[in-house]
C-alpha cells in the first residue's frame, strides 16, 4: 500500500510558543495535553485554565478552527490525537499542535483516522526523542508516514470512523444529561422537598458496602478460570488489555455483573453504575447493593454525599485520601412511603436503566471501531464504495 509522510499532508500547522501561556481566573477556556486523549472525538474540559481576551488576540500565533486535527507532542498522552469541534470554545496551550488538512491530498476525517491507527500511533512512539518524558518533534512530521489508499477507499474510511465516533460522542453527551436530570430532579425531591413524614437512616442502613478482595492473594489458575479484576483506575477508563487477573472461584457477592453500584471509598472516590465485562472486585472498593430498595435509590443518596466523602477523604493524614465506615453512617438519608418510592421508581428507574443501555452500546461501538480501522487500513477488509469498479 502507498504511504504519505504527515509533513505532506497538511497545509498549515497552529502551533504557539513553547513557554507558559499567562492565565486568569476566568475567559477563555485553555486547554493542555490532559483534555486530549484517543478515546474521545473532541477534547474533554478537565482541570482547564482561562486566558483573556487580549492574550487570545495578541499572545498566539494562531488558533485553530473546526476540523483542525490536535496532535500533543508530549507527555503520557503523546501522540493522542482529536477533531476540533464546531463552534471552538478554546485556545490550545503548548506540547500540542493543531494539523490543518490539506483537502486536495487527504481529508480530515481520513487523516484523523489515521493518525489514531495502531500503524501511525507505534510509529510515533518510536519516533519518541527524549530521555525521560515522552516528546515527539514536529520536525519529525516528514519521518511519520500514513497509509495512502485511493481517495475512494480514504474517504469511506475517514468517513465511518468520524461517523462511528460522533455516534459514541453522542451517547456520552446524552448520559451527561441524564445524569443531571436524575441529580437535579433527585436533589429537588428528596432534599428540598423531602415531606416531614419520611423516614431518616442511615446511608449503610439502606445498602450494603461490601468492601473488595486484596485480589493478589487469588490468582488465576489458568487462562480460562479466571476474570478481570476491578480496581480505582478501571470506574473511569474501563478494563483494559493490562487489566490483572484473578480466579473467578472467589465467593459470588465479590462478582462485579453490568449494572452493579460501584464505590470507590480511597484515593479517587468515585460511584459509579458498572457497564463493562464481569469482572472481581478490588480491595479499596465497596459494592453497594441492597435488597429493599431499588438501585437507582443507593445509586442517587451515595452520590449525593459523595462531595462531603471526598471532604473527609482530604483531611486523611495518609498519602491516599480514604473514609471509614462510620463515615457512612453519618450520611443521613430520606425514605418516602412505599408508594411514594414506586412513583419514584417509574421516573428514576428508567433514567438509570438508559444510561446503562448507552454505556454498553458506547463500549460496543468503540470495540467494533478500534477493530474495524486497522483492518480497513491494512486491506484485509475489502470495502466497496462509490465509484468503485467492484
């Protein structure tokens, strides 16, 4: 197959000086290399800084417009790459640059999807120049080479990835929604407008925190008897290739199924419905399940006091911040009559219930995605497009 050095492909590059950008308390959102990442069509708004508006006119360079492809150059995230939105609502800080397509040779959906390809990211892992921290040299662009089919095979590839990951983009945005609309709606009914006759417990009184396995001590005894394991860092990326491994012969309650309550109770504290694969939960994390009440009830009153927890996780003297038990048991809760919580459930059950739905559909289409590009790169999946003679 032809292959097209990046240098090639692009007709111009955003890229601002390599020094500090001046910020502010509020303006313009700055985004660095953490909002980048390959799991996400556009960047995500974490731990953003704001620059002003003379900054934004007179600081940079230039900035980048919509379909303008992010590239960071350095760091953990070296070589993620991701589409610059329509409307942009952000200006880029250094370590990264913003590709800008050059139409009459590649398309930007095709250059965006190869640039996330297993064949471009290893290339630009060894094209790695530093000692210490992972930093890729734009000078490296013309040594970076893309696979170069005809145009009608480029653009049907570029295409199904840019519409597979809009899709995935939209599920996410929709289960943002929801999840306010179940707080917002949550926090209305059951805190400001909680009725006097309601019941008052205890957060361990309408759950059970089940604490996980030091999952080490139960490893796997062969390839096929076993199970991922569950730990802090899986409730935000999911499991993984790396994931460890234990015996799938532990006691069933530490058997984490699709749409279990999730509770990490040290270091990141983070509740969370389950939606991966049947995994074993890890010590440092609570199961949270309860035969009375329904899910989204636990799901909803964890939450809630989830702020005062990270509060009292902080003014831990230890190097992971944690609560105990009894913290639980300071977090009161109000039960509604049975027939008030059947109400709520016709309202609040659905809500869960979708996100779930949505979250399985996000790590199906991501699976067949991230399946589907290298085959399509490579050839080994034949494709039949307009103007094709086949």
């Amino acid at each position: 197959m032809r292959e097209i050095a990046l240098s090639d492909t692009t007709k111009f590059i955003v890229d601002n000086r390599g020094k500090t950008v001046p910020i502010v308390d509020d303006g313009i959102q700055l985004i660095a290399t953490n909002c980048i990442n390959n799991d996400n069509l556009y960047p995500v708004y974490e731990n953003v800084r704001f620059i002003s508006e003379e900054t934004y006119e007179n600081w940079f360079r230039a900035h980048p417009i919509p379909n303008d492809i992010i590239l960071t150059l350095k760091g953990s995230q070296n070589g993620a790459v991701c589409l610059v939105p329509d409307p942009v609502d952000f200006v880029i800080a250094q370590d990264m640059v913003a590709l800008r397509a050059d139409e009459k040779i590649i398309s930007p959906y095709y250059l965006f999807a190869a640039l996330r390809s297993t064949y471009v990211q290893f290339q630009i892992k060894n094209l790695d120049v530093s000692g210490i921290i992972p930093h890729l040299k734009k000078g490296d662009f013309s040594q970076l080479f893309l696979p170069y089919p005809e145009i009608g095979i480029r653009n049907f590839i570029g295409d199904i990835y840019f519409n597979m990951s809009r899709k995935i983009d939209l599920l996410h945005r929709q289960n943002k929604t929801l999840e306010a609309l179940a707080e917002t709606l949550f926090r209305q009914w059951f805190i400001e407008e909680a009725q006097d006759d309601w019941e008052e417990k205890q957060l361990d009184e309408i759950a059970t925190f089940l604490n996980g396995l030091a999952c080490q001590k139960f490893p796997p005894k062969n390839r096929v008897n076993r199970l991922p394991v569950l730990k802090i860092k899986d409730l935000k990326s999911g499991l993984s290739d790396s994931s460890d491994w234990a015996t799938n012969e532990v006691d069933q309650k530490y058997i984490v199924e699709n749409g279990d309550v999730i509770f990490s109770w040290s270091a990141s504290l983070i509740v969370k419905v389950w939606d991966g694969e049947k995994c074993v939960l890890n010590q440092h994390l609570f199961k949270v399940t309860s035969d009375k009440y329904p899910k989204w009830f636990i799901y909803l009153w964890t939450k809630y006091h989830l702020a005062r927890f990270i509060a009292i996780a902080e003014t831990k003297a230890t190097t992971m911040g944690h609560i105990r038990r009894n913290d639980l048991a300071g977090a009161k809760v109000r039960v509604p009559s049975k027939s008030g919580m059947k109400d709520f459930d016709k309202i609040f059950g659905p809500l869960i219930d979708k996100l779930i739905a949505n979250n399985l559909q996000i790590k199906t289409l991501t699976k067949t995605r991230d399946t589907l590009l290298p085959k399509l790169m490579s050839g080994a999946v034949r494709v039949r497009y307009e103007g094709s003679s086949e």
